[in-house]
C-alpha cells in the first residue's frame, strides 16, 4: 500500500461536457476554469487528493473513449495538476483505463481510477469487460509510478462475474494487482452498505479502501471507522446538482465533520 494520509479524503472534479459530447457547449477555457476552480476549493477545503472525471460526457461507451475526448482530459488534467498542487487522479469513463494512463502519463497524474479492472459487469453501456492484463503491462512501460485504484461493484452496473462483494474484491486486488478498492452504493449519490465495505476490508486488509460514494458529513464518522477514507463529490454541490461548481463551504463542512 502507498503512503496515503489516513483519512484519504479525495474530491471529485466532475467535467462538464467536453468537445464531441452530445451535451457540449463550453469552450475549453471554461471547462479549464470551472476544473481549476472545483481543484482550488478542494484544495483549500483541505482534501487530500481528487479526481478529474469526464462525467458530462454521458451517454458512455462501453469501453474506448474518443481520441478527441482523451486530448482533452489530458489538457484539463495537465491545468489542474499544476493549479492544485496535490495528488491528481483521472477516471476516463465509462471504463477506458489506457486513455485514463495515457492522460495521467502526459499530465504528470499520480494515480487513474478503473470502474471494472477485473471480471465483467452489466451497465447502462452493456457489457463492460475489465482489461487489467492489458493496463498492467502498458503501465510498466508508460508510467510505472501511477497507482490503480479499482472499484468493486462499481455504481450503475451488476458484477455478472463474481457476484459476491468479497471475492470480486480478492480478485481485484491480487489478480487485478490494483493499488486501492473503491466501494460504492449502487448508483452516484446512493451510500456504500457498511456491511459490504466491512467485508472486503476482512479479505484485503493490505490494500487503501475507499468508500466512493454518498458520503455525506452525517455520515462521513462512520464510514472512517471501517474505510482509509472516501471518495466525495455530490454532497460538495448545491442540492447535490453535480453539474454545479463545487461550494467551498460544503467542501469546508465536510472537511470538518470527517476531523471530528
């Protein structure tokens, strides 16, 4: 495991729709400094780390991302890698982990996240197969420094491959050879079940486990009694709206709530 502060608080930077999506309408300037400015509060608030994420580039494929949408990840990431100062992440949804390499690689990225790295889910998008042999050889020649956080059980899927939580998270971490877990509740804003995270902290006890989604400061405590730490990103936005900037002083209150 890597030396990460315990609690790892991570923020999400969810993009607005970059160029090619169907929902696109800023010019990269604005994406640049609405991406900037989430990393500044982040950052000011006292995360510890966040993700850039192509979140308003829904609907998503499958598995391959544009290569239009890959440049422009990696020209965002590169912004806020030199304005946060603090560990970057890239997610190249809805499951593209050489794009994400690739962007972390040109960007100076420290780590990607990886919705399926292992085994195969059912989503939105159909079926998404992970690939990890394939983003574990590639990363030894392109960036062997990034670290893989994988989730398991992804949100918005149903893991057809190994349904049960404790050995998908085995799988993940010794055969997928991921860096950090990532458990989430079924879809984004919906809380990771205790009992669940509990279980793969039982099985892989050597791995940074991170609750991925609807952690909120009610229930930040609990959570940290089984987690390293949580992944955030709805309950920093007015009304949970992710298409909004994120408000400094709900990134401050959580913040707070979770050093309590």
């Amino acid at each position: 495991m890597s030396q990460w502060p315990k609690p790892s608080l991570i923020g999400m930077c969810h993009l607005p729709p970059l160029p090619g999506s169907p929902r696109h309408a800023l010019t990269m300037g604005r994406i640049i400094k609405h991406a900037v400015t989430d990393a500044k509060a982040l950052r000011e608030a006292g995360f510890c780390a966040l993700i850039v994420e192509n979140f308003g580039d829904s609907p998503f494929s499958a598995a391959r991302i544009e290569p239009w949408t890959t440049a422009a990840l990696a020209i965002v990431v590169a912004a806020v890698k030199s304005a946060a100062d603090m560990p970057v992440g890239v997610n190249a949804l809805r499951n593209d982990a050489l794009a994400a390499l690739g962007v972390a690689a040109a960007a100076e990225a420290d780590f990607i996240r990886v919705n399926v790295l292992v085994g195969v889910s059912a989503t939105d998008q159909g079926f998404v197969e992970g690939r990890a042999a394939e983003l574990l050889r590639a990363r030894a020649h392109v960036a062997p420094s990034v670290e893989v956080f994988a989730d398991v059980h992804v949100k918005h899927a149903v893991c057809i491959s190994q349904p049960d939580v404790a050995l998908a998270a085995e799988e993940t971490a010794y055969r997928g050879q991921a860096d950090a877990l990532i458990v989430s509740g079924a879809t984004t804003g919906r809380p990771a079940d205790l009992s669940e995270l509990r279980r793969v902290r039982a099985v892989v006890p050597d791995r940074l486990l991170l609750a991925g989604s609807g952690v909120t400061p009610k229930t930040v405590a609990g959570i940290l009694q089984v987690a390293d730490g949580a992944i955030v990103g709805s309950c920093l936005k007015p009304g949970g709206n992710t298409d909004l900037p994120i408000d400094p002083r709900l990134a401050e209150a959580f913040i707070k709530a979770a050093r309590q």
